[in-house]
C-alpha cells in the first residue's frame, strides 16, 4: 500500500460508506448511482474537511501551533469543523467569516454552522463581503504572537498542499473498498470550491494506478479558472509526493449549476436536496453537494454517461446548511 509521506492526527471515522442508490436508481434507465458518504466523516456532522484537518492539525501541532486561524464564508463548513477540530485536540480557534451579498436572511445570519462554531468554542471575527480575509488573519496572528501564543493559519477551505493530502488518503481509500468489494466507477461527481478535494482525489487516485474521470462541479467560478487552480495544486501534491504529474486533460469541471454565485440558491439545487432526501433519506447541503447532485442529475438526463456506466457522488458534507437555507427550503 502506498503511504503519504506527512504526519496526520486521527480525527475522523474511517473508511467512509460506499452506498449504491437504490431507490434512485429504481427511477432512471441509467448509469448506476452510489455514493461515498463523506458527509459520515465525523467531527461536528461531518463532512470534507474532517479528512484534511487530520494532516493540517498534525503540522499545526508539529509547528507548535496553540491557536488555529482560519476564514470563509459566514456559513463555512471548514470553519465549522476547523473548531471542532481544534476542541478536540484543545487549541485555540478564531475563525474570520465573511458576509455573502443576497443572503441576510436571520436563519443564515444566526443558525447553522454559525450556531455550532459558538457551541464549538470558536472566537468569530464577523467581517463584510469582499474584506481581504488573509490580511485580516496575518493582522490578528501578529497580535496573538505578541501575547506569546504560537498562531496557525489555515487557508480558505484548508485547501493547500498539506490540507490536500486528506484527499490523496481518501483516493487510496476509495481504491481499497474498490478492490475490497470488486467494483469500477466509470467517473466520480463532486462540488469543488477551494480545489484541495478534487486534487487531492486525482493525486490519490493517480497514486493508487486509477484512471477514474473526477466531474468537478463549480460553486463560484468558471470551469475555466476552476480547473487551472485544481491542476496546479495537483501537480503541487505530486510534487511532495514525488510522483509523475498529471495533464491537464485529467481535470474536468462543469460551471453551469452554481447559479448566480457563490452560496446564491437555485431551483435545481432545491429540487435536488428533495430528491435525495425523500428518495435515499440522504441529506445534502444548499451550497456544494446539493449543486453537485443537481449537476450530476442533469448530465445524466442529457446523457453524458452511458447507461451501463456505474458512477460515484462523493456526498462532501454540509448538511448543517439546511438550517441556515430554511427560508428557502421549508414549504411553509
Ligand atoms: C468545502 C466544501 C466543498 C468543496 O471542497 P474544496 O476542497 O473546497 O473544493 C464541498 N462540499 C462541502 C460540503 C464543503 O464544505
């Protein structure tokens, strides 16, 4: 088996499910839809960023870190589980969230991963819309310096090449229960933001000899501009890991199902969540995976599989954003 050269901390339950689709599947003449159920990761309900937190919390701690800074959106998922992470472990946490524009609904101003960052314990710097987030978090680590704590701070989405490993180790997982349960993917779906899910996974599945398309669905940006971020932090990851680097034609994304922007709710994104909740019992959230089964849904409809296909969503978590979408998921 293939190790990961890099320290990592055990956060998170592992293997995450491997779950076919049924009663979806039962709806549609086509391609076999499964789901690896990322969003059982552990850590605060779950999701993506358990898996890339067990490797930044391990350099976190190797560096003499005592309290962990991050940022993202008012209802970032990452700093959510950035301060349960950070409970755990017992470290320090400030998250910096930035406003969204469209959404100032009290459900997304207050519930959610916002209510569960208090009880976590986390310190929020709430901060408006376009605010330089970075800058932002260099200023408060000088202070924290200054009264002799050792500060760490994590980028947006934990997305860089030590976050990413979490998704290498999650490649050669995949490969494991592939092998494990004789079965092939003819591709895998997911939401892809800051990028270290789907490099990671394309390193991890490069590293486990797996030639599996990787559909990245966009939540805020062009396939264009989406996909020279993913490909250069893949070839960052091979980089540390010493392996061949992939070509660009490897990285596919599709930006046509985020709507008008970055957390902005669309109708399809609505249906989607419906479906899957009152077909699979299965939970998505408004802003990443429930774009990407909205996304995923529709290429099937337009054919882009072939009926014989077997294809994989990787469920990347969320849920808790349902709370903080009530006012436009409830039928009340
Ligand atoms: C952060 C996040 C993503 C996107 O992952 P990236 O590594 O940032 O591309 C997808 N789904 C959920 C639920 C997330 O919180």
């Amino acid at each position: 088996m293939h190790k990961i050269p890099l320290a990592k901390l055990e956060l998170g339950h592992w293997p995450t499910p491997l779950e076919p689709m049924l009663r979806l599947n039962q709806m549609h003449q086509g391609p076999e839809l499964w789901v690896k159920r990322d969003d059982c990761s552990g850590l605060a309900m779950g999701g993506n960023k358990t898996r890339k937190l067990e490797y930044l919390l391990a350099d976190a701690q190797q560096q003499g870190g005592t309290t962990l800074l991050t940022a993202g959106g008012v209802q970032s998922n990452h700093a959510r589980q950035t301060a349960a992470a950070a409970a755990k472990i017992g470290l320090g946490c400030e998250l910096f969230l930035e406003q969204v524009d469209g959404l100032g609904e009290p459900d997304y101003q207050h519930s959610g991963n916002l209510l569960l960052n208090q009880l976590l314990g986390a310190r929020v710097h709430q901060l408006p819309a376009g605010q330089n987030l970075d800058e932002a978090m260099a200023l408060r680590a000088q202070t924290l310096t200054a009264s002799g704590q050792v500060p760490y701070i994590m980028p947006v989405g934990g997305s860089n090449v030590v976050g990413a490993m979490g998704y290498v180790a999650c490649g050669l997982e995949l490969a494991q229960q592939m092998q494990d349960q004789s079965l092939t993917f003819n591709a895998i779906v997911l939401a892809t933001g800051s990028a270290g899910t789907q490099a990671g996974l394309l390193a991890g599945l490069a590293l486990a000899g797996l030639d599996i398309p990787v559909l990245g669905i966009t939540v805020s940006r062009s396939s264009e501009e989406q996909c020279s971020k993913v490909l250069a932090l893949v070839h960052e990851v091979q980089d540390r890991l010493s392996q061949p680097h992939l070509h660009e034609d490897h990285v596919i994304c599709f930006d046509q199902y985020y709507g008008a922007g970055y957390g902005q709710p669309t109708q399809q994104m609505v249906e989607a969540l419906r479906l899957a909740a009152s077909l699979e019992g299965l939970l998505l959230d408004p802003v990443y995976s429930g774009k990407a089964f909205a996304g995923l849904l529709d290429l099937v409809r337009h054919g882009y599989f072939y009926p014989s296909d077997r294809v994989l969503f990787l469920h990347t978590g969320g849920t808790p954003g349902v709370f903080a979408y009530s006012h436009c998921l409830s039928e009340s």
